[in-house]
C-alpha cells in the first residue's frame, strides 16, 4: 500500500512499470523492473492520477484498492497510447472490480473510441471478463492537444508526440511543482521537437523515452522511440531540474541500464534511470 506524500510534496510520483514494449520478469532485469509503463503521480490532497496502464498497473491497482478499503472512490487514468505495453495492466487493475470505484480515463481520443479500444483488449477469446461486466463504473474523458484539464489540484495538459499510431504526453503541474511525462516518441520530427522542448521547459522533473542506444536507434529510425542521449539533449535545452530515463529496452539487463545511466549523467548530470518502486517528490 502506497504510503501518503509527506505533507511539503506538492506532487509525488511512483513508479510501477518502467519498462518498455513487453514485461521483462527476468534474472538480471529485476533491479531496473520488469513492469510495462504505469506511473502513479500523487497530489498533496491525495488525488491519484494513473499514467498508462502497462503491467505495473496490476501492483499499483492492489495498492489503490486496499488504500479505498471498500469504500467508494474515483480512479483517474491518462493514456499516452493504446499500444499493448500501456495497456496489458488493465485487465488486472484491482479498482475495476470494486463495486462503488469509478474509474474514469482520459485520451486524446473520442469517447466512443477510447471504451471500443478499452472493450477490446478484453473482448472474447483473449479475456474471461468483458469490459462491459466490471464491477466498477468506468467513465471516458476524451482530451485535446495543448488544452489543460483538471484531476483535483492537478492541471494537465495533453501534448502529442511523434509515434506511430500517434501518442500523447503530459505535463502536469499543482502548486507550482512540474512534471512532464513523455513516453514513446521519436525524435527528428521539428514541429514535435520543438512543442516538446516548449512543454518541458522549465520542468521540475522530466520522465523521457529513453529507450535505445545511439547505435541501437541507428538500426530502429521509424520505430517511435528515442535515446538516452537524446532525452539528456533535450532535458538540457528545456532546463529541467531532474530527468529520469524511462520506458527501458526490453533487451537492456540491469548491467546495460547501469552503462547507461552513467553515460547519460555525464551529458546531463541530473539524470537517474526510472526503477520500478522509485518514488520522486517535487
Ligand atoms: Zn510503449
Ligand atoms: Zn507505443
């Protein structure tokens, strides 16, 4: 169970899947996390706000619920993406299944779009339980580009990034306290480059697709994911305070991730690799 943010954090954040494209639960991968991308972002009140559904949202889903013990509550959950690595948790997110819970979703998508990709992953024959069946009351909010939204004390505002398929960041801030969250983009598109940069500057902590080496991305230009060298580039032009390496290759063991952090450190000296049960306060 979660345990509250100390009363001076005006955001705290926890993370419960830092991994990226499939769940690595793997000797040697363990120090880092084997989880998909789930990030719990926490306001001084209390209000939860999920970031992705990846397979860390399972453990994270078990902590909501004993935190509700039972007792009616709401669940807010911002999706960059639909793609299986942010999304698998679901199915297994505690919350759904608590009659009185309302879980409410946002995404850059229409209403009747977001419940049909949410319906579907969970569709016969690759679910027992359909969606439509949960014990929870689900809610779809469809948010647009560059147009904040409210989830208690916190204002986020939705950002697009260069993927395919398309997908979303956010930059969130309550009490003066920023963090920006951008996960599965590519760098090199200048329109997105640039509003990234403009979305980050001056943040308090940035969470980055980090996912390839230089020489790894060399092979995989076109396939929605950046470097570490280049998140470090950008938290240094934005003037972020902190940046954590996030949505980690799925081939990088716990010794390849170590490399990198170090590396990395060495453009951007405020840099520390996203781990799964890593809790940052701003
Ligand atoms: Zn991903
Ligand atoms: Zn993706």
């Amino acid at each position: 169970m979660p345990t509250p943010p100390p009363a001076s954090s005006r955001l705290t954040v926890r993370f419960w899947g830092v991994r990226g494209s499939i769940p690595t639960p793997e000797a040697g991968f363990l120090g880092v996390g084997g989880n998909t991308a789930c990030v719990e972002v926490r306001a001084a009140d209390g209000t939860a706000l999920v970031l992705d559904a990846g397979t860390g949202a399972r453990a994270l889903g078990y902590a909501l619920a004993a935190e509700a013990a039972g007792e009616p509550g709401e669940v807010h959950l911002a999706l960059s993406h639909f793609h299986w690595d942010h999304l698998q948790g679901l199915p297994f997110f505690a919350p759904l299944y608590a009659p009185g819970q309302t879980v409410r979703f946002y995404a850059a998508t229409d209403d009747h779009r977001i419940h049909a990709l949410l319906r579907g992953q969970m569709t016969s024959p690759y679910f027992p339980v359909p969606f439509g069946d949960l014990a929870a009351a689900t809610e779809t909010v469809r948010v647009h580009d560059g147009e904040p939204f409210g989830v208690g004390p916190m204002t986020v505002r939705p950002f697009p990034l260069n993927h395919p398929q398309g997908a979303h960041g956010f930059r969130i801030e309550a009490d003066g306290a920023v963090l920006v969250y951008a996960t599965d983009y590519e760098h090199g598109s200048p329109a997105h480059d640039e509003g990234l940069r403009e979305v980050a500057h001056g943040a308090d902590v940035l969470i980055s697709d980090a996912q390839y080496t230089p020489d790894e991305y060399a092979l995989r230009r076109g396939w929605g994911h950046t470097t570490w060298e280049h998140a470090t580039d950008l938290a240094a032009a934005a003037g972020v305070g902190r940046l954590l390496l996030f949505h980690h290759d799925p081939s990088h063991d716990d010794a390849a991730l170590d490399r990198i952090g170090t590396l990395a450190r060495e453009r951007f000296a405020a840099t520390e690799l996203a781990v799964e049960g890593l809790e940052v306060t701003l």
